[in-house]
C-alpha cells in the first residue's frame, strides 16, 4: 500500500506518531501532518487515498478541512477525529459529508477498521469513474469543467491532450472563469497524479522574503535563518508547481525563474550546490502577457518558455448558453456542501440567471448558488402585466432546454433529470406538458 495513500493531521505531535505506529501494526502506512493546510496540496478529484483529520486544530480546523476537501471532490472520504464528547458537533459534521466521526480515546483496530473500509469505497468510486469514461460517458474532466458550448468541447480536449505529456503550461483567463480548476484537473489526469500539486500565488509572495519562499535556504543565509528550509519548488518534486498570476511576479525574480525553467535545477539562498528539480509547471493569467511584454513589465524570453502549451479559459459571456445547466449544477454542488436537500430551482429564477451577465465569471455565479441554497439570493419580482409575458418566456425557454437535453442523451431519460435537478416524474409531466416525446432524432429536429 503507498505511504501517499492515508493522510492524518493532528497537531499533537505525540498523538500523530502514536497514531502512525499504531495503523502500522495493522498494515497501514501513514503520512503524518502538523496542520492542514499541506494536505490540500496532496489531495484532489484522483487521489486514491483517504484524510485522517482532528477536529479542533489551530489555524484550519477539522471542519474547515472537510469543507475544503469537498469542494475539489465531495467522494473523498474524510475522517474526522474529536477529543470532545461533543454531540452536535458529529451530526454537523455527518451532514457536512464526513465519511465517518471518531470519538477520542479510540483503539487502532477501530480506526483502522474505518480507514479500510474507506479505501475500499474510495477504490470503488475511482473505478467507477475510470469505467464511465470508457464507455463514454461523463468523465472526470467533464464533471469539473461541464459545458456544451463549442468552446468548452475544445477546452476539455485539448486539456485532456496536453495533461497526458509533461508540457509546461500557461492558462489563460478573466478573473472567475476556473483557472486553477483547469490547473488542477491538468495535474490530476496527469502522470504526476499521486505527487503534490504546490500552488504559488505570485501576487501574494512577501517581497522580502520571495526568494527563500520559493528556492529555500541555508542556516546564515540571512539574519533569522537559524536553520536550513526547503523552499515551495523543493516540496513539489516529482509533482507540479502552480503559479497563479505569474504577471506579477517581479522582473528581477523572472530572470532567475528563467533558468530553473530551461536547466530543472534550483539554488537554495546561501549556497552554491544545485539541487536537481522534477517538476511540471502551470503558471495562469488573467493579464495579457504579450502586453506586459511590450510595457517591459514581463520577460519575452520568460513568456516564450512558458507558453509551450497553452489553454484559454472562456468567460460566461463566451458561452452563455451553459449558464442554466451550469448553473443547476453549482446548487445541486452547494446543497451537498451545507448539508441541505436536493432543491428544485423555480423555472423563472434559471430564466433570470440566464439573462444575467456575469463579470465574475463562475466565481460569481457559484456565489449565486451558494446564496439560493442558503435562502439569501433574492427572487425575480414582476408587476401583474410583466408577469404574464414572463410566464410565457419562462415556458418557451423552459421547453427548449428540456427537448435540448433530451436530444444530447439520446431520448435517455436519466441522464436529463439528473443533469436538470429534477424528479423522473416533474420530467415526465413537463414532457407531457411541453408535447415532448423522448423518441428523438440525434439532432433534436422534432423538437424544431
């Protein structure tokens, strides 16, 4: 079993170690962690492992992991250990979606018990998506980046041709479109798959202290440098290194960046020995670089290095016609975040969404989500003419987005309840509704 696989987080250091020698004995090996924050790096939708967490945790707690956790992949068993007979606090979690709430003091028969029952299910949900992708169905790359505009058709393949090679990326997009989405799917498909993913926010590295942040350093190579330190490039070896907004790293850091890209080998501060580097990198902007390089704000020879591969991230308003189903998908995501159930969207609030532009992008339209399920999005308000002429819309529209997906499937019925977040009967009666019969032609003419 790879050591990658069991992930446990607790800030006692005598508990974390206790812990790992105890799920040893009963065949499990363990990777341990002071606080939750590195995990994140180490997870996503193809880890094939299972998170060990304590609850209560300076800085990110048990609960905020989880949370974080399911927002990259909601299958991913999470445990959740507390030192505190705290009974609301298991059914918050429960309904949060932790695969399983231990009570401290436990044995390491019961814990390992759990944990290989969560291996077990992990193993299977991982199987389950590999098989569908087979017989071509939705895959994994589809589920995190749905749409069936033109330009999300050509984003997924070429996302799926570049992450199967080691091509150094750059991703290109408004603020909100899913940059780091793409970044993410692009490791997770990808041969580095079981190795971390570091992410690097360029805009938010101290300027005083970038380059120890990002090389490392050796003990003296600075007043405060009491001891050597790894640097974020060093921690990703073997897996990928992300750098969001690579637009604002400084011009005087591009020229050695430069290098570690063309040689793979890195400096630590304080020292004159290279240490060899094996990562992919993925570096995202918002910014037009070529723009950046007439201003002499960006290296041309930085850009022409990076751009091996590139992807471009549409903006909602480049495929405004994913936005209802996008956008049905994003509650359903946000139900199963908060613990609510399954809701049924009002025809005219997905009517009103879709006649809405969207400058956030998806960011914005994901915090519409999460405020209708939480009861704070406000609904559409008409006066009693408007209200007739609505209605109308709302049927005609509801109408074509039905008989639209019923012709993507095939007639399948499943599949377009599923994806529309309805009931199999509230499709039927619409059906009946509409004059829709699932009997189609491949291109939806019947419905013309």
């Amino acid at each position: 079993m790879s050591s990658s696989r069991i992930l446990l987080i607790d800030d006692e250091e005598e508990m974390r170690r206790s812990s790992a020698q105890a799920l040893g004995l009963y065949g499990l090996d363990v990777v341990t962690f002071a606080n939750a924050e590195p995990v994140l790096e180490r997870v996503g939708y193809g880890f094939d492992g299972v998170v060990v967490s304590d609850i209560r945790m300076p800085g990110m707690d048990g609960m905020t992991l989880l949370q974080r956790i399911r927002e990259m992949d909601a299958e991913l068993p999470v445990i959740l250990v507390s030192g505190h007979a705290d009974v609301q606090l298991a059914v918050t979690a429960m309904r949060a979606g932790v695969y399983d709430f231990v009570e401290k003091p436990f044995t390491a028969q019961q814990l390992a018990a759990i944990i290989r029952r969560a291996l077990d299910r992990r193993s299977l949900v991982l199987e389950n998506r590999r098989l569908r992708a087979v017989a071509g169905k939705r895959d994994d790359v589809e589920a995190r980046l749905p749409g069936r505009t033109q330009v999300m058709v050509d984003l997924r393949y070429r996302l799926r041709a570049i992450g199967a090679t080691d091509a150094d990326t750059l991703i290109i997009g408004d603020t909100g479109v899913g940059k780091e989405v793409v970044a993410r799917a692009l490791h997770d498909i990808s041969a580095r798959a079981d190795r971390p993913l570091i992410a690097i926010n360029c805009a938010a590295l101290p300027e005083n202290l970038i380059e120890s942040e990002l090389f490392g350093h050796e003990a003296g190579a600075f007043p405060g440098a009491l001891r050597p330190r790894y640097g974020k490039f060093e921690h990703g070896r073997g897996g990928t290194i992300l750098l969001d907004e690579i637009g604002s790293m400084p011009i005087e850091l591009q020229a050695k960046f430069l290098r570690v890209l063309q040689e793979r080998v890195i400096t630590r501060l304080g020292s004159n020995d290279p240490v060899p580097l094996d990562v992919r990198f993925i570096a995202t902007s918002k910014v037009n670089l070529e723009g950046e390089v007439a201003a002499a704000r960006f290296r041309a020879d930085l850009l022409y290095r990076l751009n091996v591969a590139t992807l471009h991230v549409p903006s909602l308003a480049q495929r405004r016609a994913d936005v209802p189903l996008l956008f049905l998908q994003l509650v359903r995501e946000a139900a199963a975040r908060y613990g609510r159930s399954d809701m049924e969207v009002p025809p005219e609030t997905v009517t009103e969404i879709a006649g809405r532009s969207w400058p956030g992008n998806v960011r914005e339209l994901r915090n519409a989500a999460d405020r209708l399920v939480l009861g704070l999005e406000p609904q559409p308000e008409d006066g009693p003419e408007q209200s007739q002429r609505l209605s109308d819309k709302v049927a005609a529209y509801e109408r074509s987005l039905i008989a639209s997906a019923l012709s993507a499937h095939g007639g399948s019925l499943r599949p377009v309840y599923e994806m529309l977040g309805i009931s199999r009967k509230t499709l039927y009666e619409k059906m009946q509704k509409y004059g829709l019969d699932k009997k189609i032609r491949a291109n939806g003419d019947d419905y013309a």
